[in-house]
C-alpha cells in the first residue's frame, strides 16, 4: 500500500465509517488496525485537501454526512474511482467537490450519490467508463452533480462502457457538454422524474473520427416517467459527429411522460455509415408504451442521402393525442407502429418513406405530412388528413386514408374542404378512403374532400363518404371526388350509401356525355344524383353498417355494391317517404268524430225517459295507409292502431230540448311506416309513438226528438316520439308535439218511419286543425330536415244515412240496432310536406279525398253499447287509407 501527499491507494474492505487514522502514516495505521482487529475495516483521511484520491483493489468507500468530515474528504483533486482495479465510492447526503474526475478508467469503477448528496466538480470533466474500463454512476434520491464542464458516458476505446442513471424527483446532473458513446459504448437512464441539463450540446454515438478497428461510438438515451427531462441548450445529436466514415450509433427512447428539450434542433445520422433513431414509447417489435416528448424547433434526419447513414423516427406508443410540433427535415424514415395517435404539426419537407403499420398518424397543420415522402399505409393503420389538405410524393393504401373532420373558424364556419395531393402514384390494396363534405361558406356552395393523384392509380379502393347531408345549399352532383392525371386503372367503389339532403348519390367514373354537365373525364371519379342499379330488378342487398376500423378489429368490410350506371332521374331517398308517413300520423292518428266516441246518434233513459249519453266510452282503431310521394319514386305504406278513452264531466240543459256535455278524453296510439324506392329500391322505415290529452263539448238542439242540430267540438295536445331507420343508415330519433281541435256540425232528419224501424239521413260538416308539427332535426349524416305542412286545415263534408230498428224477438228489451252508410268529401289546405336541405317533397294525391264509411252501432242493453265500421278513402296518385273502428262504451 502507496501514500503520497497527492494520493491515496486504498485497500480491500475500506469502509468510511469505522477507524480513524490521523497521526500515523497510512501505510502503518491500516496495515496495524487490520492485522489487530483481524479484518476490521478501517477508514483514514487524505493527508490535506485537494488531494488527487484513487479508489481502486476492490475498495468501497462510504461517504456520509455524518462521518468523514475533514476537509480532505469533502474537498478532492482528482478523484478516480476504479483504476487498474476494481473501486467503489457512495456518497450518502454529503457534499464534496472536486476536479476532473473518472469513474471505471481501464477497470471497474462504481460512484453512488444517494440521500440528497451534491457533487460539485468545479467546471471540470467527469468520465463515465474510459479506456477500455467500465463506470456506472447512479443519481438519485435528490442528489445532484453539478459544474461539469464535459461529462463523458462511454469513453475512448471500443470495450470502455459507461452506464449512468439519474432517477427520482429533485436528482439531476448538470454539464456544459455531454457526450453519450465517444468512441465507446454509452448508456444514459433519465427516470421517474430525474433531469439533466445539458448548457451547450449533448452528443449520443459520437465518433469525431474514422473509427479504428478497436473503436466504436454507441450511445443510448432512455428518457422514462413523469417529470423526466432532458434538456439540451443548442443541439441534441445522434449518431456521429462529422461526416466522416465511422458507423456511430445513436439511440434516444422517450416513454411514459419523459421529456427532451432542446433549444436550436435534434440532428440524427451526421457520420457516414451512422445509425441514429429516436423511438417514442416503445422499440419497435417491442411493448408499445405511454409516449414521451419531444420539444425542440427542429428535427434534422440525415444531412445527405449519400453518406449511407440510416436515420429514424419511431413512433410505438399507446397515446390517443400525441403532438409533435417539431418540422422535420433531412434524410430519413418515419414510422408509426404503435396503436396510439400521433399528430405531425410542423414543416415537414424530410425525404424518404413513412411506414404506418399500426395506429393513426393526422396532420395537425396544412405542412404535417411531407410532399417529399413516400407513404405506406398496413393493414389496421389510419393515415389522417384531420382536415388539413396535405402534399406526399406517392401513397400505397393497406389501411384507412382518412379526411377527418372539416375545419372551422373562430365563427364556427366550415372552411375549405381537404384535399390530397399525390405528386407520384397511388396504388391500393383494397385500401378504404374516408371523405367529409362541407359547405364553402364564401360561395355557398357545397365541396367534397378531393384526392388528387398526378401519377397513376390503381388496386381498388374502398370509398366512405361521410357528411354528405352538411351541404345545405345546392346539391353534390357532378362533385369530383377523385381527379387522376396519369393512367386511371384503380377502382372507387362506395361502402356506404351515399345520402345527402332529399337523394341518394353514386359514385362514378366519368363517362362522356351529351349533356354539358361537367362529368366528362372518365379518368376522374364523381358524385351524382342521378343513377339507376345495372339490374334494376333485383333490389340491392342492404350491406351491414360501415364501421371505421379499430385496432385488433379483423372482420371484414362489407362487399361493394352491385353495379350502378348513369341514369336521367334524381334518386330520391326513401327516408324522405318516412318523415312524411311519420307527419301525417301525428296529425291524423287523433282526429275524431262525434259518433266515433258516442257509437249512436241518441238514446232514450227506460227508466225516467229522460234523454242521456254514456259517461264512459272506449275506441280503438287500427288502419292503413298507402301513399307516394311527388317525385312519384317512393311508395310508402303504413300501419297504425289508436286506443281512446274518455268520458263526460257534466250534462246540463239551457231549455227544455236542448243538451250540453261537457267531457275529457286521452289516448295512445302507434304508427308503424316503410318507404320504398323505386330507383334505387332503398328501403326506410318509420315509427310513430305518442299520447294525446284533451277536452270535447257536445250540444243538442232537440235531445228529446232525436233529430235536428247538433255541434261538437273537441281539442287536443299530442305529443309523439318519432323514428326514422334508412337502409344502411343510423336511426333518426325526434320528437313531435303541437294541438289538434276539431269543429264539428250536424242536423238529423227522419226520412220514414215503421213500427219497428226508421230511417234517418244526417248531412255533416267538420272543420279540423293540424297543428302537430316537429322540431328541426340534424340527421347523423348532416341533413337538416324539416317540417313544411304546418297548420293544414282539413274541411270535410259528408252525409250520413243509417236506420234503427229491433227484430220481434228483442221486442221490450231495449235492445236496438242501427247500420249506416256514410259519404264523405275531404279537402286539405296545405299537404303533408317535408324538407331534406331545402329540398321539399310532399304526400301526393290527399289534397282531396273520397271517403266511404259503413257499419253498425248496437244498444245491446241500458248499460252496454257496441259500435263498428270500417272506412275506405281514395285519393288521387295512388293515395288510399283503410280503418277499421270497434268501440264500447258503458252507462253507470
């Protein structure tokens, strides 16, 4: 064992808490306590401050804040942990400084600080791992190192290995200049909330030189968890230094909430031969984790194409909104392999190819993608415009090539649609195109998302078109969609249907027409609204709902629809058939007359002769009806039933004929509906659910003789749950309410009489108010459709010829019988109409209808009436509706 007043060579088994040695030479007082104490271990200070200390023959040394507080061991020279041989020094909550300093030069050398302890290296250097040795320094629990001027991981020589870790909150280092891998292997672990600072430049894989057999540059950077930060004040490099040829390699990780900053840029691949990579979240074909970030202004990959460097950004992390605002230059790949979000926000003009093979990349700006990359898209993968419209130089398509959402303004007005511009070829593998459509708020007029491919096309291309009902002024026919400069051998075919407004779209290739409507070039693709199935005997088969694809989801798409051509007429949606039915039954499905509710004209008390009418009456009905709309293309049919109930509150008299009642009723009723097309032979169907409550009041002029005038009126509110389910389509749900009332007059006459029988004609007249009507409503598709026949009034005349009378055998029974036959003549001011867009139709062929009404009303007892009748009214255009009535009511 050597002591010089510069240095110490300690021992075997020397730990820092045991034995003082003070006055006596080292050599004596270690040499004398180990062989008294056999194998006690001792500890001694350096003979005065600033001396040069060498830790090394497998000694480890503890420096606590409670012991070892000369001056000679909290002020160094060097120190040097680990040289020749084996050296080991932790330093426990206490502070010490020194100069230039080595942990593992040529042998082992291992420096813990823990329990907030500070290193304070005076502006000079700190080696990790030097000249074929192998340092590991470990910061952590608060403590921090700070003033170096370099602090070298990894260093000189090509088995030289330098492993450093900074890990918890408040630990950090602070350099002026960091390199990780010089010319050796390196290795940086920033952890759970570590930081180091770097003032100038950091380096990982650095090699100034041409490498030397015996020498490489190897440098990894793990940046992982929360408050983890590397912060760089000029440039962060990977891979290299100079272009000279010297296969350096670089590799920066970034994960769970770790953070990189760098003040000026990131630069990758510098040395020829070099392989530099950042990875966001997880390696690639490893775990994908939460990412990490990135800030810093730029991102350069390779300088040049031609120094054979390989330079990589990697993106394999779980995060659903990842940004990265930093532009990326250079030469390089860009990868995204994990299932999370990352959006690209900067000037992005790198040349090389970008891969997704996994998860979704979106621009987060109108430069996010680069017009000088090549893009691939796998299987599963989503590559998002996200609104922005994007320049690449060529497009291959496994996966989804998304639009995304219009952009807005601060006013919420859509701006311009996207589109997407291919400066080279675009092939798909059955790949799946996603467009939007918005309306172009300067021009009022409506736009579509646009892929524009000046190269060649081809493959087949799966094609959704969403938001085609925004427009809401002017129609999408003739919109081009796909618009191909070179050869146009790919296929578009549509996966949903295609509805916007009132019609149903197509998308088409050009064709060359007589008509000047635009849709000239059949290299381009287009919407329009007038088409017709190849065989239009077959109806299309309704394909299962698209679904965006979602990570791990392998079922197939549905298969695309049979084929379609150019055709004359506009194809009208079949939905617009069921919003009608569904208007029309929520204003007619309550709509009474005086002897639907009463089932007789009048009868006689037996037992005091005085006349009443039954305080308690039940009416169900059930019907159909049949109807096109005014394009003549929808046929709509539609079933309902109606259940009523009601009942007189008071009777009174103002004289000695006439009577008044006075009475509540409510009921429920349900209206079933399918529309059906004749064109496309698209299907919708319709529901009507709701309940109605609400007064009436009668008045007989002469209640004793059963004949002359008589005035009903009634009033309703009415309130309805409305659906609507297009083919392919998702179902609308809205809701209707408004008041119905009713006027309503008669006069009996008695034509002839016998003993057992009369006969009686009633002329009639009725006045009713249809003022149901429903709120505006956006279909999920963007259509905005709204009620037009609002406050029709219905007129009908009619007459009515029935006649009373028992058989001999109910003679003294009162029991009495009374079949009818009844015409009527009904005239609607305003029909039934709806609007899709602005785009109106209406039901055709009701504004005037004849009716026919015949049934039986019974008295069976004093108590107890009955009453049936089946109606038939015939409109015009093919109008028809079919009701059946059965009614009950009971006297108490």
């Amino acid at each position: 064992m050597l002591l010089a007043t510069t240095g110490l060579i300690a021992p075997t088994g020397l730990l820092a808490e045991e034995v003082r040695c003070e006055s006596e030479s080292a050599t004596y007082c270690v040499e004398k306590k180990l062989k008294a104490a056999n194998n006690v271990m001792a500890t001694w200070t350096p003979t005065a401050p600033d001396s040069d200390v060498l830790i090394n023959k497998n000694a480890h040394v503890i420096l606590s804040a409670k012991e070892n507080n000369e001056l000679g061991w909290r002020e160094f020279g060097s120190l040097t942990v680990g040289e020749g041989t084996k050296g080991e020094l932790t330093i426990r909550g206490r502070t010490i400084k020194s100069s230039e300093s080595a942990i593992g030069d040529g042998a082992v050398g291992i420096v813990t600080l823990t329990e907030g302890a500070q290193w304070d290296l005076s502006g000079e250097n700190l080696f990790v791992g030097k000249n074929n040795g192998d340092g590991t320094l470990t910061v952590n629990e608060g403590s921090q190192i700070t003033n170096i001027d370099e602090l070298r991981i990894g260093e000189f020589y090509a088995d030289a290995k330098g492993l450093t870790t900074i890990e918890g909150e408040n630990s950090s280092i602070r350099s002026g200049w960091t390199v990780v891998g010089d010319q050796a292997e390196g290795r940086l672990d920033i952890l759970n909330g570590g930081q180091l600072f770097v003032r100038e430049h950091m380096n990982i894989g650095y090699v100034g030189k041409t490498l030397t057999t015996n020498r490489k540059g190897n440098g990894v950077v793990n940046v992982e968890g929360e408050n983890s930060l590397l912060e760089v004040g000029t440039s962060l490099i990977l891979g290299g230094f100079k272009t000279t040829p010297n296969d350096a390699k670089g590799e920066l990780n970034i994960s769970n909430g770790g953070k990189v900053k760098a003040g000026e840029k990131i630069r990758l691949g510098i040395g020829t031969g070099s392989i530099a990579t950042i990875n966001i979240g997880g390696k690639p074909g490893e775990t994908a984790q939460e990412a990490g970030s990135i800030e810093t202004p730029l991102i350069v990959l390779s300088d040049t194409n031609q120094n054979n460097s390989t330079a990589t950004l990697n993106f394999n992390h779980t995060s659903d909104d990842y940004s990265l605002n930093a532009a990326i230059e250079g030469y390089g790949n860009v990868n995204h392999s994990g299932p999370g979000r990352t959006q690209l926000s900067g000037d992005n003009r790198y040349t090389g190819n970008t891969h997704i093979s996994r998860g979704t990349l979106s621009a987060g700006s109108v430069t996010g993608f680069s017009p000088n990359s090549d893009f691939t898209v796998g299987d599963g993968a989503t590559l998002d415009l996200n609104g922005y419209s994007q320049t690449i130089q060529s497009l291959q398509l496994g996966g989804t090539l998304s639009f995304g959402d219009p952009l807005v303004n601060r006013d919420a007005l859509a701006l311009s649609s996207s589109v997407l511009t291919v400066r080279g070829d675009y092939a798909s593998d059955n790949g799946l195109l996603i467009l939007n459509t918005t309306q172009d708020q300067v021009q009022q007029k409506p736009v579509v998302n646009q892929l524009n491919v000046s190269g060649s096309t081809t493959g087949t291309t799966r094609v959704v078109l969403k938001e085609l009902g925004s427009v809401a002024v002017g129609d999408l026919n003739g919109a081009r969609v796909v618009q191909v400069a070179g050869d146009s051998t790919g296929e578009f075919v549509a996966q949903n249907r295609l509805v916007a407004g009132a019609y149903d779209y197509a998308l088409l290739r050009g064709v060359e027409s007589e008509n000047d409507d635009g849709i000239m070039d059949s290299n381009h693709w287009y919407l329009v609204n007038t088409w017709a199935p190849v065989d239009d005997t077959d109806p299309i088969d309704e394909p299962d709902p698209i679904i965006e694809p979602k990570e791990g989801d392998q079922k197939p798409l549905p298969t695309p629809s049979p084929g379609i051509e150019r055709a004359s007429a506009v194809v009208m949606r079949p939905e617009m058939g069921a919003y009608l039915a569904n208007r029309r039954a929520a204003n007619t499905l309550f709509a009474t007359r005086l002897h639907d509710r009463l089932g007789e004209t009048q009868y006689i008390d037996p037992i005091s002769g005085e006349t009443r009418v039954t305080s308690l009456w039940l009416r169900n009905v059930g019907g159909h009806t049949r109807f096109h709309d005014r394009s003549g293309q929808l046929s709509s049919q539609s079933n309902r039933y109606v259940v009523q109930i009601g009942g007189d509150l008071a009777q009174w008299s103002s004289g000695q004929e006439d009577r008044w009642h006075l009475g509540v009723m409510t009921g429920y009723a349900n209206s079933q509906s399918n529309t059906r097309s004749s064109l496309s032979h698209y299907r919708a169907d319709g529901t009507v659910s709701g309940y109605s409550a609400g007064l009436y009041a009668t008045w007989y002029a002469d209640n004793a003789a059963k004949q002359g005038t008589w005035i009903d009126a009634w009033v309703l509110y009415n309130w309805f749950d409305n659906t609507v389910r297009g083919q392919s389509l998702a179902e609308e749900r809205y809701r209707s309410k408004g008041v119905t009332a009713s006027l309503e007059m008669g006069h009996t006459v008695k034509l002839t009489e016998q003993p057992r029988l009369s006969y009686w004609l009633q002329p009639q007249a009725q006045l009713i108010w249809m003022g149901v009507s429903a709120d505006d409503h956006r279909e999920d598709n963007g259509t905005w459709v709204r009620d037009k026949g609002k406050g029709n009034l219905q007129s009908r005349l009619g007459v009515k010829a029935f006649m009373q009378g028992y058989s001999i055998r109910d003679e003294g029974k009162d029991r009495l019988f009374q079949p009818f036959v009844e015409l009527n003549w009904l005239h609607n001011t305003r029909n039934d109409a709806v609007s899709m867009n602005e785009i109106s139709s209406s039901v055709d062929g009701a504004k005037n209808i004849a009716e026919l009404r015949t049934g039986v009303e019974a008295k069976i007892n004093s108590r107890l009436h009955l009453w049936g009748n089946i109606g038939q009214q015939i409109g015009s255009e093919g109008f028809s509706d079919t009701q059946a009535v059965l009614g009950l009511k009971l006297r108490f």
